[in-house]
C-alpha cells in the first residue's frame, strides 16, 4: 500500500516505523524542513492549500491520511475527489473550530463543559454573566497545547484576556471541576469494527502533555463503557475510518468530553510498547482496509513526554522497562523532542520507574 499523510511532523514518523514492518510505502505532504519524516519516505515540500502541489502528492497513492488536524478541509475534500481520504474531513471540521466541536459533541449526547459563542467584548461580558467565574476563554480555531486560552477567575481579568485573544473568534466555556484528566483512544475499520484502548489518566504541565499512565488506575467498567459509548457515538455519526482520541474529565463517576483529535495522539503513545497492537499500527491497519489488532494492555505502562531537550540515554535506557522514542528535533525550550514509555508487570514497579523517568526528563530540560 502507498500511504500519503498529510504533515510531517513526529506523528508521521511513528506512522511510518509502524507501517513499514506491514510492507507499507509513506509519501508525507509537509512545508517545514527538516522534518521529523525526513528519510521515512518522500517528502513533497509544499503548503497544505497548494491545489496543484495535492495533485502532485496524491498521484499514485492508495490512502491518504492526516497526522496534523489543521489541514484545511477543503485541500481534504480536494484529495477525496482523486483517492479515499481517511478519517472524513467532516471530522477534521469537528475538531478544528471549538464551538462546532462542541455543538457536534452535543448533538451526539455527549457532555460538554457549558459554553457561549464570543465575538465581541460586550459578547465577553454577557457570556461571563451566563455561565458564571471561573470560566476559560478560548480561540475557537488554532489552539493547541493550552495555547489561545486564558483562565478568567475575576471579572478584571476579561479586559487583558480580551487584548491579548479578542482578535479571532472566541468561546467561552464554564471551568469544569475535574477529578482527574482521562483519554479515550479509540480505531474504526472500513467495515464499522471499532475497538477501544482502556482509559488512559493524563497530567499536563502548563497546558502541555508531561504524563499519560495506562490503563488509569481505579477505572470502574461503567466508566470505561461510558467512554467507549461516546467515542463510538462520534465515530459512527462521521463513518470513521482510523484512529481518534476524545480528552475527557471526570467530574464524579462520569465523564465530560473536551476535546477531539482526528488523528493518533500524544496519550496513545504509550501503546507503542504497553499494548497489543500500537494506535500507529491500528490507524494504519484501519486506513487501508485491513483487519484491526488487539488493543489490550500488555502490562501496566506509562509514557513521559520529553520537552526542549533529551537526556543521555543511559539516564533513560537503564530504567528496567524503559523504551525511548526521539523525533529527531533539535532542541527548543518547551519543544516536543521524544517521549518514553515504561511498561511494568506491577503498579508499584511502573511509580518507581516512572518518578526515575520524570526526574531525568526534568533534569534535561521538561
Ligand atoms: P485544551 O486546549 O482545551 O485541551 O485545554 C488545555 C488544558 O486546560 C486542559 O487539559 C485542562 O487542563 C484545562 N482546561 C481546558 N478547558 C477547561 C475547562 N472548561 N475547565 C477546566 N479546565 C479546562
């Protein structure tokens, strides 16, 4: 199979070591050089509204996928008219504007933190009336990595919010209390299978992922099927194809969704060593029409982002169970160059693997 994904960044890279074992060929659409992609297949250098450019890409291609979520739609639906585009960019129009996301989340039943479209600062003010403080202001399109947000906890604090975000289109939404953060991951067949990873307990540090251990612990089973009753909802209304990832809260026993990625995500990296099948072989296995792999937990596992810079090695590798992934980045303050994943045969092995990992990622830079 010839595999065209649209970006070039670490996504893509993991999709590529995934896929070449099952005989895959990658063609990457990216603008940026170097790029983690480079050496993992051809690489179009070009930007993602370059029409004659996606011709050109998608030439001789089975499939084509994304690895970046703000693909404009409409270079999405122009590869949909020469080869099949996976996932369908009706999701990528999910997932790229907050307050449709939100609507859609809605209209399938799914919870969501309370929120109210923003477009003026008077807009700002009837909204923080509405929903009450705290309240988190948002860009509806762009943001990522806690980026294009701002926390209101007084009504002081509306007028710098509003100068430094007021420019765009906003949402505002109610601060939801939350226990714990949690992911589902889950991956769509052609054929309408869907298999669901168990629960994943996420921690962020300054909006930016820093740890994910899967499964989470103290997961009821009413919980985890609430979880893959909303991703399934959300799949089957697109006719999904691929590999999603919907972050959740859990506020009591039950779960508010934030946020869709149409693509695989940070919180599934773990499964590339604590899983069955990894979310890279499964996107992939799903994109090209193949049988989907067994998304069980192989052990308890962890994964640890490395931001700005990487440790040496051995600080890494001689933690028992501990894999190292890098992105071939250079380093950058803040920058995601790697992760690593630990998987353990007990829970108390993986807090003491993991508290080794953190401090020698803490110590290089994250
Ligand atoms: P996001 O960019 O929407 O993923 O938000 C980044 C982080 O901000 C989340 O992982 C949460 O920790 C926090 N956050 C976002 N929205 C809310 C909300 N409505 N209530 C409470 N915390 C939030």
């Amino acid at each position: 199979m010839n595999v065209g994904v649209l970006g070039g960044g670490q996504l893509g890279r993991m999709l590529a070591l995934a896929g070449y074992p099952l005989g895959m060929k990658f063609r990457f659409l990216e603008g940026k050089s170097p790029a983690p992609v480079d050496h993992l297949g051809a690489v179009v250098r070009a930007s993602y509204d370059d029409m004659a450019a996606l011709d050109a890409f998608a030439d001789g291609l089975d499939v084509v996928t994304y690895e970046f979520e703000n693909v404009p739609v409409d270079s999405a639906l122009h590869l949909a008219e020469r080869v099949p585009v996976h996932p369908a960019p009706s999701a990528l129009a999910m997932a790229q504007d907050r307050l449709k996301e939100k609507q859609d989340f809605q209209g399938l039943g799914v919870p969501t933190a309370p929120f109210v479209e923003v477009s003026s600062r008077e807009g700002l003010e009837e909204a923080m009336a509405r929903l009450g403080l705290p309240a988190v202001l948002k860009t509806r399109r762009l943001g990522y990595d806690g980026k294009g947000q701002a926390l209101l906890r007084t009504p002081d604090q509306a007028d710098g919010a509003w100068a430094e975000l007021g420019s765009v289109p906003l949402i505002l939404e109610g601060f939801i209390d939350f226990t714990r953060e949690l992911s589902i991951l889950a991956v769509r067949g052609v054929d309408g299978d869907c298999r669901f990873y168990p629960l994943v307990e996420n921690v962020h540090r300054g909006g930016i992922l820093w740890t994910s251990v899967a499964p989470a612990p103290d997961v009821t089973p009413a919980l985890q099927s609430e979880a893959e009753d909303y991703a399934r909802r959300v799949m089957e209304e697109h006719g999904y194809v691929g590999v999603v990832a919907i972050e959740l809260f859990q506020v009591g026993d039950h779960l508010v969704a934030n946020e869709l990625a149409p693509r695989v995500h940070n919180s599934g990296h773990w499964t590339q060593d604590g899983a069955v099948t990894s979310q890279f072989e499964n996107h992939l296995r799903a994109v090209c029409g193949l049988p989907l792999g067994d998304t069980a937990a192989s052990g308890y596992a962890a994964m640890v982002n490395l931001l700005g810079d990487v440790p040496a090695h051995a600080e890494i590798l001689g933690v028992p169970g501990a894999h190292l992934h890098l992105y071939g980045k250079s380093p950058r303050p803040g920058r995601k160059v790697g992760h690593v994943n630990l998987v353990e045969p007990t829970r108390d092995e993986l807090r003491e693997a993991l508290s080794l990992v953190e401090e020698a990622a803490r110590r290089a830079g994250s």
